[in-house]
C-alpha cells in the first residue's frame, strides 16, 4: 500500500506541476490549449499502444502449439494474478528481454524477445513472465498514460512560455515575472521528466515484489534479472528509446550517466530486494 501511496503522490506532483506551469505562462486558455493537445496525443497512444509496439518490434502472436510451455506458465500466472489469459507474442531479436502491453487487463499482452526464451532456465523465465503479469494486473500502462498525458501538457507549456517570451504575448496583468517564467520554461519540462522516471522506478519495484509472490521464486526472478543485465549489456537489442521504460532490463546500453537516468531502478538494489524478499518473506517498502 506505501508503494501504491508514494505513486499517487507522485502524480499529484506532476499535476502541481502542471498548475505552476500554466500560472507561469499567465493565461487560462493557453493552459487549455496545451492540455487538449497532450490529451489527444496520448489518449491515441493509450488505446493503440499495444498495436503500435507490438509492431515497431515485428512482434508475431504465438499459439498454444507453438510455445506450449509458454502458454502453460502464463496461464499458471494468470490464474494466480486473477486476471485474463494475455496474448503472447514472440519477438524476433536475440538480445533477452520482454515486456507487457495493453491498456487493461482484459487487452493484456506479453512479449519476449527470442534470446530470452533461449537464455535462461524455465524457473527463472517463470519469473520474468510473473514481473510482466504483475504490470498487467497492476494496470500500468494506464498510470503511464496519465504521467505522459500531464508531461506532455507540460512540455507543450514550456514551449508556449518560450514563445510568449519572444513575442511578448504575456496578458496584461502581468502575472509573474520573466525571470520566473524563463526558470519554469527550462526546469518544468525537467523536473516533469523526472518525476516521470520516478514513477516508472516505483512500478518496476512493485512488479518485481508481485511478480516474485505470483511465481514462489524471488531468487529466480532475481538470478533472471542479473543475467539479463549482463546479456544486455553485451548483446544490443534495435529499441527505440521511447519504450524504455516498457522492458523488464533498459536495453539501451550506455555508460553509467544514462543509467542514473534511466526508467529503471538500479539493477543492484532491485536483486538485494528480491533476495531480502526470499530471506524474510517481505518486499522492503
């Protein structure tokens, strides 16, 4: 329940955000203007998210036939999470990894990468797929959605602020200050980016404990994550930077800036929880 607290406060702080934003360009309608632009962007994403990814990866559904230990691990899991069988699809990289997809459970999708069906044992596939039930169960894609849509409205804000500085189009009463208004133009899109992030890593966390609940095993899901890090590391995977935070490992390799900031919690501390999880029988908050 603390996990689910901290990742509504951090969407109550994304929209205190976007009303410091709006107060900073001055104007109510702009305000407006930039929040049906980013509603109608990312509500378009939310309800094709699933087709739109499942196909920047060539991702090909799987029948029972063609993977039926997949399908009998997923239903296992499915059961246990109490939610919809989800679709399973294969996709043809050979770097390991997987992620989940659709807007709600009953739309769930889960995909692997051809390399991780191949890497690793079925014990801890078992727990990759239970990480990847528990965002489906979780409903994440919808609380992604709700952080894009107020990031964007609040991008779409920085750059209004940008414009209305250059041809003075600020209202008459003046509100603010341009000092203020050019600190909010180029921290608020940062800052929004962050607690974006912030919110992803709180997810990551929360299916990580779930998934190792749903599967028995949190040391198969924790050997699992380390040996995804070290192939990913090794083997790159074509992924458009834009679905990073949708992957159980970050498969864009960098050096140890990108991944202070990346979608993903440090792979060290997700393993420790994991193992304090198998040691004591509780997930630290």
């Amino acid at each position: 329940m603390t996990s689910q607290i901290k990742t509504v406060f951090l969407l109550a702080l994304l929209s205190a955000l976007f009303i410091v934003m709006g107060n900073a360009l001055g104007g109510r309608q702009g305000v407006m203007i930039a929040l049906m632009l980013a509603i109608f962007m990312n509500v378009g994403s939310y309800w094709f998210s699933d087709r739109i990814v499942l196909s920047m990866y060539h991702a090909q559904e799987l029948g029972p036939d063609d993977a039926p230990m997949l399908f009998q691990i997923v239903g296992e899991l499915a059961s246990r999470a109490q939610v919809p069988m989800p679709r399973i699809c294969l996709i043809p990289q050979d770097a390991p990894n997987a992620f989940a997809t659709g807007r709600d459970p009953e739309h769930g999708v889960i995909a692997v990468t051809r390399g991780i069906v191949h890497l690793l044992s079925p014990e801890e596939l078992r727990g990759v797929l239970a990480h990847e039930m528990a965002h489906i169960a979780h409903r994440d894609i919808l609380l992604q959605s709700m952080a894009g849509v107020i990031g964007s409205a609040i991008t779409a804000l920085a750059n209004m602020l940008q414009w209305a500085m250059i041809f003075g189009g600020r209202d008459s009463e003046g509100r603010g200050n341009p000092l203020a208004a050019l600190a909010m133009m180029i921290l608020g899109p940062l800052a929004a980016t962050l607690i974006q992030m912030a919110i992803s890593r709180r997810r990551e966390y929360m299916a990580d404990a779930a998934g190792a609940e749903y599967c028995g095993q949190p040391l198969a899901l924790a050997e699992a994550l380390g040996r995804l890090d070290n192939y990913s590391r090794r083997i790159p995977m074509a992924a458009n930077p834009a679905t990073e935070n949708m992957f159980i490992v970050s498969p864009l390799a960098g050096g140890s800036l990108n991944r202070m900031f990346s979608t993903h919690p440090p792979m060290e501390e997700r393993i420790a929880n994991l193992e304090q999880m198998a040691r004591t029988g509780r997930y630290p908050e």
